[in-house]
RNA sequence: GCUCCCUUCGUCUAGCGGUUAGGACGCUGCCCUCUCACGGCGGUAACAGGGGUUCGAAUCCCCUAGGGAGUACCA
C-alpha cells in the first residue's frame, strides 16, 4: 500500500505554528515511506473562508519548503460531488431531511442541559415520512444508534466511542454546502488518502467520520492524532505566544529548517539529538514515535535552534536568505562585502538574519557616530601612534586580506610593547562605531580598505582633538 | 454537565519492572579569548497525589486532582 497523507487546513485563518507542525508531520511520513503529500483547501465555510489566507496558506507552505505531490484542491470546487453523495444517502435512507428550526434546536439544547444530559440532536426528523413542505431543510445523516467504533490511532492507542454518545449530524446545510465532517471523508476516500494525520482536536470527530465511511462503503484510513501545541504559558497557542502568521517568522529572520526542526521535537524525539538536517527528519521520523502529550512553544529554544541552523548553513544559502534582510534594513549589499564572506564573518554571533543585518550594518553603511562609551574607554591618547601606525600598514598593503591584517596588527602592537587587546578594541571602535565585532582582521576586512582608512583617520583625528582639549 | 485525551526538571524530552532518573533550551560558575559570540567543562532543577500488583515501580492497574479537546447549518 501506498503511503498518501495530506494536511487539509481551512483558510479561515492564517497558516501558524499548530498548523505547520500538523502539516509537518504529514508531510516527513509521507516522505519518510515514499509517499504522496497532498495538499487541500477545506473552504466550506464560505463566510470565513478568505482568498487572502489561501495565499498566506500556500505562500508559507512553499517557504517552509513542505512541497504537495498534488493540490492544493478545493473544496467549494468539488459540490457537485457531496451533492451527489447527498442524494444518493437520501434515496438509500442512509440520510435524510430535518427541518427543524434554530429556536426549536435552542429548546431542544437547553432542556438537555436542565436535565444533565448530553446536549445532542434527538432525531424527530428521522421518522418524518412526508416530504415536509414548508422552510429550509438541512440533511441529517443517520448515524447508528447503538454499538461501538473503535479508533485504533496510531498514537493514542485503541480509544473507543459508544455510538449511542453520537447524534445525526448534519452533512448539508439548509443551503446545500456540505458540511466538515461529511466533505472530509469524502475527500480522504477519493483522493485516496491512507493515513490521516491531524490535531489532537479531531479526535472526537473520528468515530462520526468513520461511520459515514462506513456507509460510503469504504474501508477507514489509519488515524493519528497529534498532541496539541500550547502557547508559553500553557494556555492554547494565541496570537501572543506564536499563533501567527508563519511567514511573520521568515521576516523576522529565521530559516525555515530551523522553525521545522524546532517543531519536530514537539511531540517527537531520536534519542538526545536536537539539531536535525531537513534530511535526518524524514530518514528518522515515524508518526509512531510521537508521543502523546501537549507541549508549550518555547520561543527562547526556537532562537537556539536557529542560530544552529545558521552557524551550520552554506554560507551561499544564507547569501540568498539574507537579501530581503537588507532590503528591510534599507541597505543594498553592493555597497560593501560579498554576503558569503559576511554570512561567514557574523553566523557566529546573530540568532537571527535580521540581528546578523543589524549588526553587520556598519560594513554597508557609514556611521554618524561612534559609541560614547566605548570611545571614552579605547580612543586614548596613549593609543595615537599605535593608531597611526597601523594606519599606514593598511595604506600599504599589497593584499587585503584576513591574514595580512591580522599580521600587521601583530607587527605594530609588538613593536609598541602592546597585546592584542590594548590595540585591537581601539580599532574595532574606531572602524565600527562600536565595542562588538567579530575578530578584529575579519571585522577589518569585511569593512575594507577604503572606509577602514577613513574611519582609522577619524577617530586619530578625534584623539588628537581630545589630547589637546586636555592640554588646554 | 456529558464524552474523549493528557500528566518526568520552568520548557522540550529520554526512559518502555531493577538507572546515582539521562540529554537539550533557559539561568548560572569556570575555561578559551582582541570585544561579542561560538565552543569546552561544571552547577541548578522533575517522576501531580493516593491506593494497589510485584521481591522490586517513573514504567502495569484503579481512584483523585489538574490541564486540554469535543459537545454547531465552524473546521
């Protein structure tokens, strides 16, 4: 048999951190067994449904880079279909028409709730013979009354529901949409789906889904129910913990790798690894292994995992990563460095491509000012004619490079009896406007030879001016 | 209310009858060091509670508590 998940989100919202992990799951099983992912739209519900969130849908999909074999299909494209379906279960009395009313299903409720029942839909229509004239009329499926269905999930285990706990639900609404539970089967059975893969929420919804299978005559695919993702606080994830819009996390400047491996440890482990190539997710996964207990999003691991994921990443990868980056900055990387060598310069230090930017900036970008503090601290008279020194070194080099700066640096601080750090914090303030950088003969440069002149020249300028505000 | 699911450090997790209960994030001490990082070596901190079963329970069973989901002409 032939492994065919799919991740079939409803665009009444955007595609968030839940959802993508569902949609991740599916999509390493179905890779992981040389599968089929398929991706479906449910849009039933036409009032909430918005294109908007379709694209938010396909565009974060195709970011993350959880690609369908087929789809993305459309629900509201396939009423014919359920319409048909419909008919056929009401010529079969596998179905039939309900008409009552909102009031009379509001009264119904409440006397259930007076009396401690089970707020359930209690049937009346089900005998109804004449073909009641009057109003709208939904189409209710009968639902076997009494007997059990067994779900053997593949992560909860053996759960069983007692049909009498179900009631005829309704599968067409009074304006012949189909409704949730109906249009899913129909889909899973057509598009041949195997293994349904989805939130823990659904789990109530499967005995209902597998007695319509059963009445469609088809064999129920494999169930596993994925634990839910909580928010921080252990409440359910909301737009203050990490319900956002994924592609929120593209701009705030983490790789998609990352948000996937941060994900797949939620409910899903190998051992003590937490750092996981795309590759080594779908080799090691089986949706045998999830366990099942909720767990919290924890954004301060997901900044970990993505600052792993750029320390480890070709440097070519994050060159084209981090081009939107600029463009969000306001800088144009033509104006200074290749971004390989910054992306080499700065992975170390930046947890995010936006922080790499931001801290890279002076590389692209004159600065108006130096840090007060640090050139209070390191731009010292005694510090002038080191300065001056290894001014004319770089003027003078041959080859800027790494190397042949880092040499000269070497050569001026020895020859003024200095260490490394005496001369190479005033040069790093002195060229970066900061006291933060990576190695001082990267930083250099990465800088370059033009705008490390000037800076050197700078901030020897500034030291002269303060040795003489001193003398005077 | 009813039905279903869940419960190991603050968080993510390992464990699948016998372990000093392991790892990771975070926090923290030390080392490395031209700054900041990265990295290395330590530290902090957990089996929700109560009953069983067993020679022996984090592991199996029951109860309680707590959390979650569903109970729609939403998905």
């Amino acid at each position: 048999m032939t492994v065919r998940t799919r991740f079939a989100p409803s665009p009444t919202g955007v595609l968030h951190l839940g959802s993508v992990r569902t949609a991740l799951f599916c999509w390493l099983y179905a890779r992981h067994c040389g599968g089929q992912f398929v991706l479906r739209i449910e849009d039933t519900d036409r009032q909430r449904s918005t294109p908007e969130n379709v694209d938010a849908i396909v565009d974060g999909m195709a970011w993350l880079g959880l690609d369908a074999d087929e789809g993305p299909f459309f629900q509201t494209e396939r009423f014919d279909r359920y319409r048909a379906i419909t008919e056929q279960w009401l010529d079969e009395g596998k179905a039939y028409r309900c008409y009552c009313t909102k009031e009379e299903l509001d009264e119904l409720r409440a006397g259930q709730k007076e009396r401690g029942e089970k707020m359930r839909y209690d049937g009346r229509c089900r005998q109804r013979s004449e073909p009641c004239k009057a109003g709208d009329s939904v189409v209710r499926f009968k639902n076997p009354l009494d007997g059990d269905v067994v779900v053997d999930d593949l992560v909860r285990g053996r759960v069983v529901f007692s049909n009498a706990e179900l009631d005829d639900l309704v599968i067409a609404r009074s304006d012949g949409t189909p409704t949730y539970n109906f249009s899913v089967i129909v889909d899973d059975h057509d598009m041949k789906i195997s293994h349904v893969i989805r939130g823990d929420d659904h789990l109530n919804n499967t005995p209902r889904q597998m007695n319509l299978l059963a009445a469609l005559g088809a064999p129920p695919p494999a169930y596993a129910h994925l634990p839910m993702i909580l928010g921080a606080d252990g409440a359910k994830l909301s737009k203050r913990h990490g319900a956002v819009d994924i592609r929120d996390y593209r701009e705030q400047g983490y790789l998609p790798e990352a948000v996937l491996n941060y994900l797949v440890r939620l409910g899903w482990s190998h051992g003590d690894q937490e750092v996981f190539s795309i590759e080594e997710m779908i080799r090691l996964f089986d949706v045998a292994d999830v366990n099942q207990s909720a767990s919290s999003f924890n954004p301060e691991k997901l900044l970990w995992l993505n600052q792993q994921h750029i320390i480890s990443a070709p440097a070519t990868r994050l060159s084209e990563a981090l081009i939107t980056h600029f463009e969000q900055a306001g800088l144009a990387p033509q104006d200074g460095p290749d971004l390989k060598d910054l992306a080499d310069g700065f992975r170390e230090r930046a947890e995010t491509l936006t922080q790499m930017v931001s801290n890279a900036r002076y590389c692209y970008e004159d600065f108006d000012e130096i840090d007060p503090k640090g050139a209070k601290k390191n731009l010292r008279p005694v510090i002038l004619e080191p300065l001056k020194a290894v001014r004319e070194r770089f003027a003078s080099l041959s080859e800027w490079s790494k190397e042949a700066i880092g040499q000269s640096i070497e050569e001026v601080a020895a020859s003024f009896g200095l260490n490394m750090g005496k001369l190479g914090q005033p040069i790093r303030v002195a060229v970066t406007g900061g006291t933060v950088s990576p190695p001082i003969d990267v930083t250099v440069s990465l800088v370059g030879r033009e705008r490390t002149l000037e800076r050197l020249d700078k901030g020897i300028r500034l030291i002269e001016a303060r040795a003489q505000a001193h003398e005077n």
